[in-house]
C-alpha cells in the first residue's frame, strides 16, 4: 500500500472523474500550481496507483447490448490447470473482468456480446470448450442499476 496525502487523494478523485483534464486544470482544483501537481500524477504513474488512462465507454452504443455474468466451475482435474484457463480467459475479448473465487465457483466473468446469439455462439464455441470445466451458470443483466470506475478515495 502506498501513502498518499491529501492532495494525492483530490488528483486521484480528480483523474476518475475525468483523465481528459490538463495537469492544470487538475492542480487549480485540487489546490497545487501545475509543477507540484505533474510531479505528484508522474510518481502516482510509475508506483502503478494510477495503471491507466482511458475512455469509458457505452457498450450499448457501439453495439453490445447483452451483458452477462458467467459462474465457472472447474473440475478437480481443471483446478490443478488454473494458470492455463486463466491465460485461455485473457484471450476472449468478450470478458471483461474475470475473478478467481472461494466457494462453490471457481470464476466469475463479467461477458459482453452484441445481443444473446452472439453470447451463445460464444459460450459453445469458446468458453464450453477449455477443458476442465465442470459447469457454468450464465446470468444476463437486465439492466443497469450503478456501474462506475472511481474508487471511494477517503480524504
């Protein structure tokens, strides 16, 4: 864990909100001149608190309006392959979070497709076929009630 002090907090909690925004526009909020904010976002980078810098994207509006959480349960063979299925999940461009869990599922993934077919298409032809699986349990959101990328930054 890395100690940050409070204007490091406001930059973090400025950057969610919008990375777009220049350093000086982000040290006239946070209350820094644009010098003392750059040095501070540049080591935020190089420790890896800050991994990123992107767009937040509407998945409806470029087309992918089926999001689904899949449950994954391996086999006890497939357990002992838990680096193999892994790196088979970081190829499928479909999944856009995966966790290993403790209980009765192995993984969660967070799946989007264009519609439920391309998701079928999906399941059978990809995610169905890694070996070592025992089960999967497929659940499609409805809709969406809160999704955000900002961490609850304290301070």
């Amino acid at each position: 864990m890395i100690e940050l002090d409070r204007y490091e907090r406001r930059i973090i909690r400025e950057l969610q909100r919008d990375a777009a925004q220049t350093t000086a526009e982000i040290a006239a909020k946070v209350g820094l001149s644009a010098s003392p904010c750059w040095r501070r976002i540049d080591r935020l980078e190089r420790e890896g608190v800050i991994r990123a810098r992107v767009a937040v994207i509407d998945r409806r509006k470029i087309g992918l309006n089926a999001h689904i959480f899949a449950q994954v349960r391996l086999n006890a063979h497939g357990r002992s392959n838990l680096d193999e299925f892994s790196a088979a999940i970081r190829s499928f461009p479909e999944v856009l979070d995966a966790y290993v869990l403790m209980g009765q599922t192995d993984f969660m993934l967070r799946i989007v497709a264009t519609d439920i077919d391309a998701y079928e298409r999906f399941f059978f032809d990809k995610l169905s076929k890694l070996p070592g699986i025992q089960e999967i349990n497929s659940t499609v959101a409805l809709s969406e009630i809160k999704s955000t990328h900002e961490l609850p930054i304290a301070g």
